[in-house]
C-alpha cells in the first residue's frame, strides 16, 4: 500500500463561511448542523485542494463560479488553506494562498515544510511567492527556480513536486481524495445501478453506481471474504436476504439478482427499493479494497431507515482505521450511534461558521435543540 500521511489538522480562511476554521482532523469525522452552516464547504475545501493537486485548479475555481464566488463575502480578497499532516518522527505542513486579481486570481504564497520530530530540523519543499518559485531539488538537496515555463493558474505541488519523493507522495495523495454523494446517487428506474453491466475487473462500485455489479461480481471471484463480509452485513440489515447472484444475460453481460428467502425466485436491481440499492452502494463502496486515504462522503442517510443508519455507523468506524472518513449529514439519528469523539457540530454565528468536537460539550443537548429546529423549519 502507497505510504500517506494522516491528516492531522486544516485551516481554512476566507473560504465562504469558514472564514477562520481551525479544525483538528481525525480518522472518522461526521459533521452534523443545518444547512447554510458550512458543511458542504467544508468537503469543497478538500475536493478544490484534490483538483489542485491534479492540475485542474483553474477548472474547479471556474465550476464553483470563480474566486469572487468562493471568498467570504465583504470580509477579504483572498482565500488561504493549511493542512498539516504526520506520520512516523516526522510534520508536513502545506499551504495554499489564493488572492483575488482583477476578475481572475492569482496563487499569492505556497510553501511545503517537513519537520523532524526528533531534532526540530525542517526542510523546504516548496517556498513560492507570487512568481518568486523555488522548490527542492533531489540532487542538488537545494531550493532551485523552474528553468521552465510555470503557469501561474497551477500549484508548484502539482508542477515541481515529480523532483522530490515526499512532494510527490503529498501530490498523489491528495489528487486521489474522493468525493462522493448519496445524496447525488441516481436510483431511478433507467439508473446505472438498476442496469446489467459489462463484465470487467472492478474494485470499487463508481460514483454513481455504474460499476456495482462488476465490482461485487469481481471480489466475488478475487476476494472472497471481503465479499462475504458485505453479504453478511446485508443479511444483518435485511434479515430475509440470503445472497446475491450473477446471471449473465448477453455475452460479456451481467445481471444481479438480490435473493429473498421467503421467495422462490429472486429480484432483479430494478425491482429493489431506493433504500436498498443506496445501502448496497454505500456497505459495497466502503469494504472496497482501494479506499484512498481520505474519503468524502455527503449526505449517506438519505432514504435509510434507522437501523440501517446504525450498521452504516459500525461500518464507517471499522473501515475509518484504513481511510480517514469525512462525512456531511443532517441527520441526528445517525450521530446517536456514534461515539461523541467521531461527531464535530457545526453552527453559525452572524453568518459565519463555528464547529466544535462533540466530546467537548453535551450532545444529547445539542442534539435535542438541533432536532427541536428541525421539526419547527418544517413547520414552517
């Protein structure tokens, strides 16, 4: 497995509402608050770094409708993030500031610094201001400027990083963080997910669950036990399921049938509900065997009935210990089955974000004033 470095913590200024977020990151972190409070910023944050770090930050700035777009409105005109990481004896620190220039932006400072826990000794990856560039160079060990043509629009971490092994680590792992919706996740009747699929390998179910049936097919056949593990979770969530099978119906073309024990025959994708197929997607994309580093997941209560919600909560924290999970929810009943370490809540304060570690205050009190607002905006 490639070597990454765990999130420690990130710091976000000027971003929408996370106008001053310092944010301490562990292995599984589920945010929980209203909407308008920075939730979905939050999972922004880290899907703009991802582009950044794969020469698409031009792109994702022109998606989320440009700078202008992105910066706390009336309070600043630049954008700045931090993520600190660590593993082993040694800290890195990345930094990433984006000023506003004219109607387009500019990368204002990056820089990237190892420390050595041990001796406190640090060292300089990457030290850029503005088009002063300079990054460490493996051969000569020293800072040296670009003797090519670097685009202002683009991070030195995506264009310099391939001159040093720890950058290049860096870079990779954060262009693999992954982003996912069930919220967005197409179950309607003509989805790829209800849909016989072209047999091929596949290790993970697709964003939108248009490889499912590949990827169960194949770790059916390569991985066994990951794949009983997740019938197994499916038996304890729907008690009468008793295994999923794999008929082919064209050449190269395969079906799967959901089987019922108190039914004959069996179901086929376009006859499951909405709640089962999202569950199914959801346990599948979780127990796949190349989750990267960090993943982003939105919304995954959406059409789950509590229980599921509370074998959803056990998976997440089994497989946290292999990827760090960062997930966004409206849902006070999944936060109930997790430990109060796991939960940070999110608030506003005068149109401003603020969050909190729920093991630092009480959340069965937050949790009963949050679900008490709820219930009075439905009202409404």
């Amino acid at each position: 497995m490639t070597t990454h470095y765990p999130l420690t913590q990130i710091n976000i200024t000027g971003y929408r509402r996370l106008f001053s977020i310092e944010m301490k990151m562990r292995p599984l972190m589920v945010m929980i608050g209203a909407n308008g409070v920075g939730k979905t910023s939050v999972l922004d944050v880290f899907s703009l770094l991802t582009s950044a770090a794969q020469g698409k930050l031009k792109n994702i700035l022109s998606q989320f409708g440009g700078i202008n777009d992105i910066l706390t409105a009336d309070k600043t005109d630049k954008v700045s993030f931090k993520v600190s990481m660590a593993r082993s004896r040694f800290s890195l620190d990345y930094s990433l500031t984006l000023n506003k220039k004219g109607m387009s932006y500019e990368i204002g400072s990056e820089t990237l610094v190892q420390e050595n826990l041990d001796n406190h000794n640090s060292l300089k990856y990457i030290d850029a201001n503005r088009s002063d560039i300079r990054y460490f160079h493996a051969d000569s060990h020293k800072l040296v400027r670009p003797t090519w043509e670097h685009s202002p629009f683009e991070t030195s971490l995506f264009q310099t990083s391939k001159f040093s092994e720890v950058p290049e680590r860096v870079r990779q792992q954060f262009a693999s963080m992954t982003h996912y919706s069930a919220y967005a996740l197409n179950v309607g009747y003509n989805a790829p997910i209800r849909s016989p699929q072209k047999m091929q390998p596949a290790t993970h179910p697709g964003h939108n669950g248009e490889d499912l049936v590949c990827c169960l097919y194949y770790l059916r056949e390569t991985d066994r036990t990951r794949f009983e593990v997740i019938e197994d979770t499916l038996a304890v969530a729907f008690p009468s399921f008793e295994r999923l099978d794999f008929p082919p119906v064209a050449a190269g073309i395969l079906a799967m049938t959901w089987k019922e024990k108190n039914f004959s025959k069996p179901l086929y994708m376009n006859q499951l509900s909405e709640g089962i197929l999202r569950f199914l997607w959801l346990i599948t994309l979780l127990h796949s065997p190349d989750l990267t580093a960090v993943t982003l997941i939105d919304e995954p209560e959406v059409s789950l009935h509590p229980q599921l919600l509370s074998i959803l909560t056990d998976v997440m924290s089994e497989v946290s210990e292999h990827t760090q999970l960062i997930v966004a929810t409206h849902s006070e009943r999944l936060v109930r089955f997790l430990s109060p370490q796991n939960v940070l809540v999110m608030d506003e304060e005068e149109g401003l974000a603020q969050m909190k570690w729920a093991d630092t205050l009480d959340l069965d009190e937050w949790l009963e004033e949050y679900a008490l607002k709820v219930v009075n905006e439905n009202a409404k």
